[in-house]
C-alpha cells in the first residue's frame, strides 16, 4: 500500500497533465501548415480560403490539415458552414492574448483542441460544431469573461474545459458523447444557461482551491441526462430532496450550512455530490453510481454521512481538506479507491462497507480514526485477512490504512440492516369514541449498523402515527408510545398494528410489523356540566373585589372545548375557553372587580356553552346566589346658607347646613359648626338613612362677639368605612359681618344710604323678592317701624 501511486483526490494530476500537454501542442504543431490573421488583419497565407471584409472573415471552402491562428482582436471570424479538419494534434483555432473575437459558423474536426484560448478575453465561441478532437473541444486557460453559446460538442476526451477562467457566459450548448462534458476548473462566477450534456462518461463538474472558485450562476434550464443541474448556494437550515428539488441529475451545495441532503440517485458526473464550504449538515440515503467522485468533500466540517450507496465511481468519497465530520454506515463498493482522505482529518469512519474496491481505502497527508470503538466496532474491510478467534464479531487485529491510521476494531461480515418489531401492547381494548389509546411497542436493531428509521401505528389500514427513531445503535432496543385519539372513529372493532418501515438494504422484513391486538370503540358521550359555583360573599361595596368560583366536569368520553361564561344578571363579566379531557372536573376563580359597576342587587351565575351533540343541557348553567354592591360609606357636607350676611351686634342669625349620606348605609355621625375657629354649635348622634340628607338650621347669637368679618364652616365627623374625606368639612363661600346695628351694608357706620335702603324696602316680609335679610335688623321676618328706630336712633355712628 504504501509504495502505490498517488490518487489525485482533486484531479490535479490531470489538471497538469492537460496544461502541460497544451504548452506542447503550442510549441510543436505537426501539419501542413498555419493560417494567421495577423494583428495588421492581413491573411498568412494569402492563398488561404478566406475572405475579409472589414473585420469580418470568412471561410469559403474547407480546410485540411491547417490550424488557425487569430492575432486580431476585435474581429469575427465566420466558418459560413465550412469545414476545419486535421488528423488528431494541433490547435484547430487559437487565441492567445486577444479580445472581442467572434468565432462562429465552423466544424472543427479532429484536432488536439479545436478552439484554445489563453489570456484572451471576451471572445465569443458560437454555433460552431466541434467533434472528435483527442483532448478538448473547447478550451479556455486563464481567459475570463468570454461567452460559449449555441455549440454543438461531442466526441471529445473534454468537451468544454475552462481552467482560472471565471465570469465566463455559457449557455444553450449541446455536449454529449464526451469522456468530460463540461468541467470549470478554478473558474468562478461563471455563468451557466441552457446547457444540455448527455452521454458523456462524466457530464459536469466544478472543481476550485478557494471559496469563490465555486460560486457560480447556474440555473436549473442546465441538464444532465435529461435531469437537471442543481447547483445550490447559501443554503441554511433547510433540506434538500427530490421532493423540495425533483429530477435532479448533478447536485452540488456550497457554503451552507444544517441543510439535510437524501434519497437522490445520480450518476455520471465528476462529482455526484459535491460538498465545498458547508458544515454542521447530513447526507443520507444517496445512491452514487459512475462519477468520477461519488462524494466528493472540499473544505466541508462536521457534516454525517450515513446510509449512502456509494458504487461504481473512480473515487467512492472523497475528502480534501475537511474536518470532524462521521462517515457511518455507507456501502462503498467496486471503486477504485473507496475511500481517500487528503489533508483531512479528525473523521470519524465506522460501520462502513468496504467492499471490492481496488483500494478500499487511500489516505495522505490525514489522521483519522476508523472504529467506534469496543464492542461497536469498526468497518468491514472485503480485502481484510485477520481472524476472529472469540466470536465477538471483531477482528482480533486491526485494518492498516498507512502507519497513521488504522482499524482497530474491523468487522468479520458487512454490517447488516435489520429492524424488528419486538412487541406491542395496548393500554385498553375497549374505549368510547374520542377517548385516547397508547399502544406501547418495543424496537430493536437486530443489524450492525446504527439506523434512523420511521415506525407507524395503523387501526385496521388507516395510520394513526408516525415516529422517527433517530440513530439507535446495533443489538440495541428502544420503546416508543403512540397515541390514537380516537376522535371521530366510528364505533366497530379495528385491528391495531406496529410496523418498522425498512431500512435501505433491508431484506429480513417478516419481524418488521406487529399486531398489538383488536379494540372495541363504542359511540361516544359528550356532556359539559357545571358543579357548583359560589360567591366568596354577598355584599361588597363599589371597586371591591368578589371571587366568583366555578367548578365544572367533562363527563363525556372525548376531549372538549366550550366557552366558560360568567354573568352579573345579563352583563357578562367573564368568557374563558376551557379545554377538558374526558372524566375530568376542574375549578376556576375568577376575580370580579367591581369598579365602576352601579349599585344594585345582581343575580351571579355560570354558563358552560353547549358542545355539539351535547343533549343533557339542565346542568350547563348554576346560581352562584345574588350579590349586592353598596357604594361606600360617605358623609358629605354639601352647603352652608347663613340668613344674612350683615347682623347687628348682639342680634341674631340663622344658619342652615345640609348634610348628605352618600353612601348606601344608614350613618350615625356628629356636626359641629364654626365662625372662624371657633366652634358656636355642637350636634352629636345625627342619625340619616343611606342616600338621604338633612338641613341643620342653628340660631347663632353675636351677643359677646366683637365687630368684624368671620367665615363660617362646618365638619362631620367619619363614619366607619369612610375613605373620602374631603368632603367632611365645607366653608361657607360668604363671609358675615358683625357691625352696628342699623348698618345694613356692612361698611362700620349709619349714614343716609342705610336709612335710603330701609325705607325703599320698608314693609318687605321674608319670602318676598324685594326682602333683604340685612336690612331685617331685629330679624324678626318683616322690615317694619322697629328696623327704622334702630338705625335712626344710631344715625352718624362711625366705628372709625
């Protein structure tokens, strides 16, 4: 092994190999003779069947053995349908350092290379047919942003080969019958349009050292035998499958990232899946056949590989420069090499199938490890030579990669697929409908190979679940629970059944389903009731809070749901959805708020909404009881109305207080009336019904008190449960005057416009408009001849 030739795992070989082979053709052309179009445009030799006009030239019969060489830039050379043929070396036609030429209309037969091109430049190669050339039909080294369109390219070892080329244009190509239809080597932004290739041995492949040499502008109008290219980019968290992508025929994901790769088949590409800057992904269940590289793996980390066939290809998988990723449980077979890590390492490779490959495994410059484990074990090796003397299954000595890497648990036999139902048992056999059955069902791994499978649950043929068993290891069981919610199954009795769904490469199926047994469904009940429902009390007052609680039952066989509804006499105060499993009771508290809810006596009561088909009814609505809502505790002093504003010293005067019970209860209370701070009258126990008032009317004497303005107040006192307060204590908004008597004004002195006051009013009895109390001086109700001599007899007094 170690002194066998080195695989280019990236096809480098071949990359020099054709560069060099190029710069010999250029150096030793073998024909007849070269044709030049000279950069001053003149034809060498200027016998050569073509014509110029402007800088357009063309062919006008066929040309044997002769290549064309193009110095010009900036024309267009047009074959008219002729003919370039030669006897299988040479360049048919050749650029090199040119731009703007056009190339069209010609049959290129049988050269080395029919069209080369080196550090050229947007140049156009269009609808020419180029055949039978031993080494490429078109071929661009070093040469970007040129366009290859509507060509016809068969029969060629590489039908169109661009080597550093990027930003080129290739579209509506036809390549078939090829060795390599079409390859982009280190060329990137490339792009691709309408391009078919059929019946090459390798249709198409992307091959690059950096990340931009893979990006590429390739639509899904690009074909493979008759299939399309899907070249995916910046893809994340996603899966791809022939269900998201149909008809795929190459496939290729770069720079992404937790995409899901499974179930394609493709064949016949130089690479069938490519893997270039992408990690933390999984590939499974592909079928690789007859690529160059089934799976090929540049840059790519932590990704899993499992379950792929990887068949027929020269290289089976293949890594360069990717890290940390699982290879597990693949079948490698009849490649040349089956496996070939290039400075790639920290891979975990086990429970893979080497089988018959001409190098089951190839590494360089890589150390990885290749088991997983005692008792798990490695891989199986067709080319293997050890013995197993214990039986364990394992090889008593390891598998020799190279002095870094090695086996050292290889398998005796391939790993095997082969998933069995162990048992299945039901949690009853008899249920109403809606009601739920678990069917418990154990699961083993009877093969070598860890598996991710699906296990579905049926009644008679109709499935009820299906489950994902993600990785479960050989010879190792698992139990899972399924759940039938029998909602809506007709009554009758059903057969239950536990299938495994197989594996790929799974043939011992016998032991893959399991009948758990026969259930009985009866016709189901459906019936809300409500139990009990009460008030936390029966009395609060405005803004308290009521706890209102509820208890309900499901005492029907299915799972319901119903709206919950609670009331306060017609208004609702509450609408809850309530989710109930079948013989289940629950309560609920609801805290009523009674803010801004008006006063009055409320019938409470809960209201469970019908479900369909619910016939007993009676027991969906319960009385909670009635609750009143008081308004607080409340004693408000509302006006103060004094008889006059001007009284004689010494006289009288009444004042009238009213005082409101603002609240719902009957309040005992105290009054006390003020002049100033000082308190002139005291009332205790005054005793007023809820929402009620009362008028106090006091007979103040000003006997004692000196001259002089004073405001009169009052306060009640609280009553038990009062939190508003302000409203305890009012002050009159007009002030009393005490003066001297006759002084009807309130000015301190007697002059003519009292005695003018009195006498426009004399004889004026209270309740009259024109009555004014301040001239009412002995307040006896009537201004009279004893009001007159009081302020007469005091005529000019001046109290300054």
């Amino acid at each position: 092994m170690k002194n066998k030739k080195v695989t280019c795992i990236i096809f480098t070989l071949l990359l020099i190999s054709t560069f060099i082979l190029t710069f010999k053709i250029k150096t030793a052309i073998s024909l007849v003779g070269t044709i030049y179009i000279k950069p001053d445009g003149s034809i060498d030799p200027s016998t050569a069947p073509i014509t110029c006009v402007g800088n357009t030239y063309k062919l006008t019969a066929n040309i044997y053995n002769y290549s064309i060489v193009i110095q010009k830039s900036g024309i267009t050379l047009d074959g008219n349908g002729y003919t370039l043929q030669a006897d299988g070396t040479s360049i048919g036609i050749s650029l090199t350092s040119i731009t703007g030429v056009t190339i069209k209309n010609l049959k290129i037969i049988k050269f080395a290379y029919g069209i080369y091109s080196y550090d050229s430049n947007t140049n156009t190669i269009t609808e020419n047919t180029i055949t039978n050339n031993t080494i490429t039909g078109i071929a661009l080294y070093y040469s970007p942003t040129n366009t290859i369109s509507s060509n016809t390219i068969r029969y060629n070892r590489e039908g169109v080969y661009l080597f550093e080329s990027p930003s080129c244009t290739l579209t509506s190509n036809t390549i078939t019958n090829n060795d390599n239809g079409l390859m982009l080597i280190q060329s990137g932004s490339c792009t691709l349009t309408q391009n078919t290739l059929t019946a090459n041995i390798y249709n198409f492949g992307v091959e690059g050292l950096s990340l931009t040499d893979f990006i590429q502008n390739i639509d899904t109008t690009n074909q493979v035998e008759g299939k399309i290219i899907r070249y995916l980019i910046n893809k994340a968290s996603t899966t791809i499958d022939p269900t998201t992508y149909p008809n795929t025929g190459y496939l290729a994901i770069i720079n992404s990232t937790n995409v899901n790769i499974k179930d394609f088949e493709i064949t016949k590409n130089r690479q069938g899946l490519l893997l270039a800057y992408t990690k933390n992904s999984n590939v499974a269940n592909l079928k690789v056949s007859n690529n160059y590289a089934g799976i090929y793996l540049w840059n790519t980390n932590t990704t899993t590989l499992t379950a792929n066939i990887i068949i027929y290809n020269y290289n089976g998988l293949a890594l360069q420069y990717s890290n940390n990723n699982i290879i597990a449980n693949n079948t490698i077979t009849n490649n040349k090499d089956g496996i070939s890590p290039y400075n790639s390492n920290n891979n975990l490779i086990h429970h893979n199938n080497f089988i018959d490959n001409e190098n089951n495994a190839y590494t360089q410059y890589s150390t990885n490890t290749w088991d997983n484990g005692y008792p798990s074990g490695g891989n199986y090796w067709s080319d293997y030579t050890g013995v197993d003397n214990n039986n364990d299954g394992i090889g008593d000595t390891p598998y020799t990669i190279d002095e870094n890497n090695q086996d050292r648990y290889p398998l005796m036999k391939p790993a095997a697929h082969n998933i069995a139902i162990i048992s299945a048992t039901l949690s009853k056999t008899e249920l109403y409908a809606g009601q739920k059955l678990n069917i418990t069902t154990i699961i083993k791994n009877k093969g070598t190979i860890t598996e991710t499978f699906n296990v579905s649950t049926y009644y008679n043929t109709t499935i009820i679940e299906t489950k994902t068993i993600t990785n479960l290891p050989p010879n190792t069981q698992t139990v899972l629970t399924f759940t039938w919610e029998t909602t809506g199954v007709n009554p009758g009795t059903y057969t239950i059944t536990v299938t495994a769904h197989p594996v790929t490469g799974e043939t011992a199926t016998d032991d893959n389903t399991y009948m758990a047994g026969n259930v009985q469904i009866y016709k189901q009940v459906r019936d809300i009731a409500l139990i009990n429902a009460e008030l936390s009390t029966n009395e609060v007052y405005v803004g308290q809070i009521v706890n209102v609680t509820v208890t309900y039952k499901n005492e029907g066989t299915i799972t319901e749901i119903f709206n919950l509804q609670i009331y306060y006499d017609n208004n609702i105060m509450l609408n809850l959805t309530i989710q109930i499993s079948p013989d289940n009771q629950e309560t609920i508290t609801y805290n009523w708020n009674t803010t801004n809810i008006p006063p009055g006596n409320y019938t409470i009561k809960a209201f469970a909404t019908p479900v369909p088909e619910e016939i007993d009814i009676e027991d969906n609505t319960f009385i909670a009881g009635t609750l009143s809502i008081k308004l607080w505790p409340n004693i408000a002093i509302t006006e103060i109305t004094p008889s006059k504003t001007v009284v004689g010293q010494g006289y009288t005067m009444q004042i009238d207080v009213t005082i409101e019970n603002q609240g719902s209860d009957q309040a005992i209370f105290n009054f006390t009336l003020y002049c100033n701070d000082t308190v002139i009258g005291t009332f205790t126990n005054i005793t007023l019904t809820g929402l009620n008032f009362i008028t106090i009317s006091y007979t103040w004497n000003t006997s004692g008190w000196t001259k002089g303005v004073y405001i009169i107040s009052a306060n009640a006192s609280l009553v038990i449960g009062e939190t508003n307060t302000n409203d305890n204590t009012f002050v009159c908004n007009r002030a009393v005057i005490i003066t001297v008597p006759g002084d009807t004004d309130g000015d301190m002195d007697i002059d003519i416009y009292d005695i003018v006051r009195l006498a426009s009013i004399y004889g004026a009895k209270r309740g009259e408009a024109r009555f004014n109390p301040n001239c009412d001086i002995d307040g006896n109700g009537e201004i009279n001849i004893y009001d007159v001599v009081i302020a007469t007899s005091r005529y000019g007094y001046k109290e300054y």
